[in-house]
C-alpha cells in the first residue's frame, strides 16, 4: 500500500510530465496512467475530467434548475493562457461549451491575433458554469457556490497566464466593485489556494461587438498579453 505522501508525491510528478504531452482537448490522460496501476485509486485525484462531471450534475444554486447544459470549460490541459468569462450564453447553454456564440467567435479571433487558441494553448472557462436566465449578471450566491470548480480548475491547470474577459469576471475574482475601465490594461497578480497566477484584465468580446471604441483598448490589452509572454519565456532562457 502507498501511503499518502507518495501518492501525492506521485500526482505532482503525473502532473509536471504532463506538461511535456501535447495540448489539446484529452480525455482523462491522468486516469488513463492510474488505471494501469492497480495500486492507485483514480478517485482519490483531482482532474478536469471530474472536475466537470461533477459541475454537469451540480444543483448548489438555482442555475442548475433550469439550465440545458452547464458548460464546465475546454481547451488545453497545460495552457499558457487561461480565459476565464462571465457566464454560459444561450449557445454555451445549447451545446454545454463555453464562448461558442457570436461572443466566443469574437474571442477566438482575439485569441488567435495574438497566436493563442484553446485548441494548443488556451484553456476557456466562466466564473459561472450554468446559463444565467436572460443572460443577466450572476447573483453573488450563484458565483459563490460555483466558486470551488473554477479555483479547483485553475489550481490543476496551472496556467501561466489568466485573463479576465469582461467586468463581472474581473470583479469577481478581484472581490473588488472598481468599474472595468480602472481595472483593465494592467498586470497584477490573481492569488488562488496559495499560488499567484499573472492577471490580466480586458473588456469582454459581447462588449466590443455592442461598441466599436472598445476594440481599440482591447487590442493593446491584447497586446501586452503577448509582449508579457514573449518577454517571459525570454527570461526562462
Ligand atoms: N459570455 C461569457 O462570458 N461566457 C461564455 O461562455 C459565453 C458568453
């Protein structure tokens, strides 16, 4: 028998080889090694895989009452960027994926003008998993209860960067009421579970198709998103 501290010992160690693997939307590739090991028990690990399994079949809040499909989040298993959005839309809602209306179009050309997509290098998610009605902003209670799937996902993700598309994720994981005008544009740090991730705000996609003079903005956060990962990997050389 394994005790404990092995086994942690032993998911840290899945975890950093897994950085190695290819990106790209994979089923399960953690439980995939433990299931050949008769010794380890998948269950006792965290993965994205349960992680949405879990958010598929919640009913924390009243979201989860009249939602089709939640949309727990997609894209690369070790990204370089995490997005993270407000809520699923009618068309996340339809198809339990996230940013795949107008919105999310929008957002995979902003990703992709400054080479990023969530098939190589991008994981996607909200602050909420399950369709606000009307698509209103989420209640207070309703991001809290969701709270835990989005800091366990970041936390098993690690991603190198996160950016915040929008206001409502900007204040919601900044605890903070300061409008999206003061909050965007700069580089500050988001802290979760006891890690420190760059954070970077910027307006959300839905708010530049309503509004041509925020693509301007948009673009230079863009911008400094890149110029920060460029200049990151310089160091690391
Ligand atoms: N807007 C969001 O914030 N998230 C989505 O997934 C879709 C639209």
């Amino acid at each position: 028998m394994m005790t404990l501290t092995d086994k942690q010992k032993f998911a840290r160690f899945l975890d950093i080889t897994n950085d190695f693997l290819d990106c790209g939307y994979r089923k399960s590739p953690k439980e995939d090694k433990y299931d050949d090991n008769p010794r380890l028990n998948s269950d006792d690990f965290d993965t994205i895989e349960k992680i949405a399994a879990e958010i598929r079949a919640c009913s924390n809040c009243s979201l989860s009452e009249k939602r089709q499909n939640a949309a727990p989040g997609e894209g690369c298993l070790s990204p370089l960027v995490m997005v993270i959005g407000e809520g699923p839309g009618q068309e996340e809602d339809a198809q339990g994926r996230p940013f795949v209306g107008r919105a999310g179009q929008l957002l995979d050309k902003m990703l992709l003008s400054i080479n990023l997509s969530r098939n190589e290098n991008c994981f996607i998610a909200n602050v909420v998993k399950c369709r606000p009605p009307g698509n209103r902003d989420p209640h207070p209670e309703e991001t809290a209860a969701c709270a835990h799937f989005l800091e366990r996902q970041i936390t098993l993700l690690k991603p190198k960067f996160i950016l915040a598309a929008g206001r409502v994720a900007a204040q919601t994981l900044l605890g903070t009421s300061e409008p999206i005008g003061k909050l965007r544009g700069k580089f500050t740090f988001l802290d979760i579970a006891g890690s420190s991730f760059p954070f970077l705000v910027t307006y959300h996609p839905a708010a530049l198709l309503r509004s041509e003079d925020l693509k301007r903005p948009a673009w230079e956060d863009l911008k400094l998103l890149r110029l920060k990962i460029d200049s990151s990997r310089n160091e690391e050389l």
